[in-house]
C-alpha cells in the first residue's frame, strides 16, 4: 500500500486538454449561455475550469477539458434562478393591477422630463475654461523652452570661442613654468 497522499487522486493526463477558448465559448454559447472569451479566461484562472496554460510565440493560452466545461454549463444551470419569460403574464398580478388601474386617476409621472442641471452646466462651463487656460499656459511653456534652448546653444558656442581664444594663453603660460622646472634640474 503507498501512503504518498500525492498519489491518491489521479491526474487527468495532458491529452484531455482539447478545448481552445474559442471552442469552449461555441460550446457555451450552444448550451444558451454565452460567455466572452475574458470571462472563460477568467473561468480558467479562477479554477472553475479545469484547464493547463501553455506559452506560445504570441503570449500565453489556455487549454481547456471538455468536462470541466460541462460540468460548469451544468452548475449555472443549476444556479440560475428560473424566472418566467417577459410575453408570459402572471394571473394573480395582473388582476390587482387591471383592478386597480380603473378605480384610480392616472397621475403624472414622478420623474420630470431630462433638463440640463444648470449647476453641471456651470461645472462644465467651468472645466472648459480652465482647459482653454491651461492650452494657452503650455504654448507660453513651449515657447519658453524654445527660447530657453537657443540661449543655451548661444552660450555653448560662446564658451567654445573663449576656450578656443584661451588655449594659446593658458599654454604659453604653462610652457615657462615647464621650463624653469627643466633648468632648476639641469643645473
């Protein structure tokens, strides 16, 4: 007898896998429950569904048991709450309500017709105008920049001329030094 828990359920070999999303969708949708292929992926990542996920060139992609479908189809079917068609009256209700609906005067609906809030129309008003400032703040911005940018250049260049200028000075200068240093050894 093996007492390795791991082995006491058997595991559903590889070739069970059958089923694409798409395919699992078709079969949804003939059971008269349609479903998104989000919501079966969803499905299989929640484990409602028995299924393997493999890698493929194009991302990641659930291979599906044709059971576990099945058997899901047959939990919502379960679970859904029967209700009566929207053509199929019930008896008892609409009885009160013809009874009722002679010995009472019609009233206006409770709702008014849709008329703009003037206070959204105002937020609204608002909410433009400060975009309008705000596009006419970044094109001030972006010109500032602009400037910014050829000032910088301008100085670059500047600096590169005075440096150009000065590197004959500041060579010379250095020269005299190296050659005191050189005498002083020499002698």
């Amino acid at each position: 007898m093996n007492d390795d828990p791991s082995r006491l359920v058997a595991t559903i070999p590889d070739s069970e896998y059958t089923l694409t999303i798409e395919e699992a969708s078709t079969r949804y949708e003939h059971a008269g429950h349609p479903r998104t292929f989000r919501s079966i992926q969803r499905y299989c990542a929640k484990g409602h569904l028995d299924c393997r996920r493999i890698e493929t060139t194009y991302g990641d992609k659930y291979l599906i048991t044709p059971a576990s479908v099945a058997k899901h189809i047959a939990y919502i079917e379960e679970v859904r709450p029967t209700t009566t068609g929207r053509d199929v009256p019930r008896p008892v209700a609409t009885d009160v309500a013809f009874e009722e609906s002679h010995e009472q005067a019609r009233h206006e609906p409770a709702t008014s017709p849709d008329l703009p809030r003037p206070v959204a129309t105002e937020f609204v008003a608002r909410l433009e105008s400060e975009n309008d400032f705000l596009r006419q703040q970044i094109g001030v911005k972006d010109e500032q920049i602009k400037d910014l940018t050829e000032r910088a250049r301008e100085t670059n260049h500047l600096i590169a001329g005075l440096q150009t200028m000065l590197t004959p000075l500041l060579g010379r200068a250095a020269e005299p030094q190296a050659d005191t240093a050189g005498a002083a050894e020499r002698g």
